[in-house]
C-alpha cells in the first residue's frame, strides 16, 4: 500500500474498535487507547496492556478494574500530531451513549479549529462498538487509500455506519451488570439457568436480541440474524471477535466463510473494555453488506 496517497487525509478511531494492529499500520489509522486503570495503575488499552494480559487482570480481580474514555487533550495532541501531514481529519469514535469518546473527540476539535484553521476534522458517532466501529474507520481508511476526497470518505464512513451490525454471544449473562444494563438480580437469575444471551446493537446502545441455552444453538442463531440481514450471497465484509477464546473464534469465522459471500474476514479480539461487560468466552461479528455506496 502506498502509504503517500494516505498523507492528506488520516483516519482516528479508539481502541475499543478492536482494529488488528497490523491493519491500522498498513491504512495509517490513528488509534487513541482507552485508559484501564487496575489496581491503582492505569494502564493505555493496546499500548501498555495487550488484550490477552486486560483478561488476565479482569479475570483475577475485577472489583479492581475500572476504565476511562480518551481526554479532549488525548485527542488534541492527536489533531497537532497528524495536521503536520493530514490536510483533513475523519474521527470515527464508540458509541456516544456508550462511553465519552465522542465528547472528547469534539471537545478537542472545538480547540483545534482555532489552532489550525486549514485543518478540516470531521467527528462521527459510530452510534456502535467493538469491530461495528472499526468497519466504519477500515471503510473510510480504504476510501483513502483509493485516492478519493475528503467529503467522499467522510460520506462512505456514513454509509458504512447506517449498514454495519453487531452480534455477540455470551458464554454466561451474569457479568452484565457490571455496566448497570440490567439488574443484578437478572444476572443471577439467567447465570443459574445457564443462558447464554445474544447482544446487537442498535441507536448506539447494546440490546438483548435473542438467548440460546448452548453455544452452539447460540451460533446458529447468530448466523441466522446475520442471513436476515445480509442474504446468503450478498458480498459482505465480516470481523469475527473473542474474548480469550480464539479457537472457538477460528471455528465461527470457518462457518461464516462458508455459508456467506465474504469480501473480507478477519479475527481480532473483542476489546477488553467491553468484556469486561460480556465475560471471557465471548465470541462476536460485526459485519455489513458491501454493495455499492452510491445508492
């Protein structure tokens, strides 16, 4: 990849959008951490702490483990840092509902617009999280890559965030309360009937959209939510996510490949952020039908 066709416009997502390191090298994408603060060090999300050590920490004392969104200053070194190349700035952050990213990300702006005038940075809700997010900033950052303009990589962004789902599928409900999303009582409740919960995203907020008393009728069920969606032949780009569990994650992108029409599939991990809300063992998608963006 020509990394000279990406100098003028650069693309800011946050490490909660579980893009693979070597794909955020390869398109230049910027990823500003979030802060995981455990035990009382705080530590940068994919900088100091790799996933496979958050699960470790969380799994060994999660009554210490807390997590912070990116400052506006986090976000505003970013903007000085990369207005030195970058004529125009597309930020894509976690849902704004979800976490306080957005808010900084246009704190920062607001600062920068008189630092830097001839700067143009666009801010989008990705009104979603985990990978749903990073397939927006992965879109805007080929868009890039093919040589389009500013305003045409910023309306693709839109287009990808209006099509892009998220489904994840929990080894136990009962860590869900740790975000306040249901009643503790609930938890308990589905951990002792052994449900496994499906969660989707929609409005920029995670919703229950089914539950499976197996993991395996729980990945059936996914894959039929997915069929819903996108169709069986449709080209469709897919991201398969884990918490800790890789080769349940290898299984589940070997039975999206072959039943769907992928463009693209890859594996990453489910950031730690929010498993700390769905417990190791989770296994996700986030996906979109390609098609075309001009309709």
């Amino acid at each position: 990849m020509n990394r000279k066709d990406m100098t003028s416009i650069a693309i800011i997502a946050d490490s909660i959008a579980c893009i693979p390191k070597k794909q955020a090298e390869d398109y230049g994408i910027k990823i500003i951490p979030v802060n995981i603060l455990f035990n009382g060090q705080v530590y940068r999300d994919v900088i100091d702490l790799s996933s496979a050590q958050a699960y470790e920490f969380l799994e060994k004392a999660p009554e210490f483990w807390k997590s912070s969104a990116a400052s506006p200053d986090d976000y505003l070194k970013a903007y000085r840092e990369i207005s030195r190349h970058a004529q125009g700035i597309l930020v894509v952050t976690i849902s704004s509902k979800l976490s306080m990213f957005y808010t900084s990300a246009l704190d920062a702006k607001e600062i920068f617009k008189d630092e830097s005038p001839q700067t143009v940075v666009e801010v989008i809700d990705s009104e979603t999280a985990a990978a749903a997010e990073g397939l927006i900033a992965l879109a805007a950052a080929r868009a890039v890559a093919e040589g389009k303009p500013f305003d045409e990589v910023v309306a693709i962004a839109r287009k990808v965030k209006e099509r892009v789902k998220f489904l994840g599928l929990l080894e136990t409900i009962r860590y869900v309360y740790r975000t306040g999303r249901i009643p503790k009582v609930a938890s308990e409740i589905g951990s002792m009937l052994s449900i496994k919960p499906i969660l989707t995203g929609s409005k920029g907020r995670i919703h229950f959209a089914a539950a499976a008393r197996t993991k395996q009728s729980g990945i059936k069920k996914m894959l039929q939510i997915m069929r819903n969606h996108v169709g069986d032949s449709e080209p469709v780009r897919v991201t398969v996510m884990h918490a800790d569990a890789l080769e349940e994650a290898e299984k589940l992108k070997e039975k999206v490949a072959a039943e769907f029409n992928c463009v693209e599939i890859f594996i990453t991990d489910l950031s730690p952020v929010m498993g700390y809300a769905t417990g190791r063992g989770t296994i996700a998608l986030a996906y979109y039908k390609e098609g075309s963006f001009d309709k």
